[in-house]
C-alpha cells in the first residue's frame, strides 16, 4: 500500500511534474531554433546576387524560411499539442488543490480562533 502524502508534498511533487513538463516544452522550441539556425545560410545562400542589374528579392528567403519553419513545426506539433494539454491538466490540478488547501486552511484556523 501507498504511504499517504501530505497535502503539500503532493502540492509540491505536482509543481515539479509541471516545470518538467514546460521544461519540454522548451526544449523543442529550442530545438525548432537550433533547425533553422543550421538551415537559414542554406535558404539564403539559393538567392542569387545581383544579376543583369537586379537586386535580390528578400521576399523569397523570406517565404523560404517560414516554409522551412511551417515544415519543422508541424513535424513536432503532435507532440507540442500532447504537453499543452498536459500543461493544462496540471495547472487545472495545482488549482485545485491550492483552492483545497486554502481553503482548509481558513477553516482550521478559524475553528482555532473559536
């Protein structure tokens, strides 16, 4: 059997659970980053300098990039959704039991005060 945690502890290991969980979240940002850093000379690079008197055209590294970036996002994205919905269900929960405790707390301190 399961020893019985503390109000606080579970308060506490729920806020833990709940930074690794953003923490994660993190991670593939940066690693969504870190992607197009590596690839952006590679799209800059396929822009032709100036030829027969035209300048480059920005726009098209531009469109490039942020195609590049749709593709790299929505490779991870099944997995960003699952933490965000995750994140939500632990914020939902330290909620609660932050509303519990306080609310217990009012109550034990005002049945003391009696």
């Amino acid at each position: 059997m399961a020893p019985v945690m503390s109000p606080e502890t579970q308060l506490s290991r729920m806020e833990d659970a709940r930074r690794q969980t953003q923490k994660q979240l993190q991670i593939i940002d940066r690693q969504i980053t870190r992607r197009m850093t590596a690839i952006l000379p590679q799209i800059a690079r396929r822009q032709s300098g100036y030829r027969r008197g035209k300048a480059p055209d920005g726009r098209t590294v531009l469109e490039r990039y942020r195609a590049n970036l749709a593709g790299l996002t929505a490779e991870r994205q099944p997995e960003v959704d699952a933490l965000s919905r995750k994140l939500a269900r632990q914020d939902a929960a330290i909620t609660e039991l932050r509303d519990r405790l306080s609310s217990a707390g009012l109550h034990q301190s005002a049945g003391r005060e009696d």
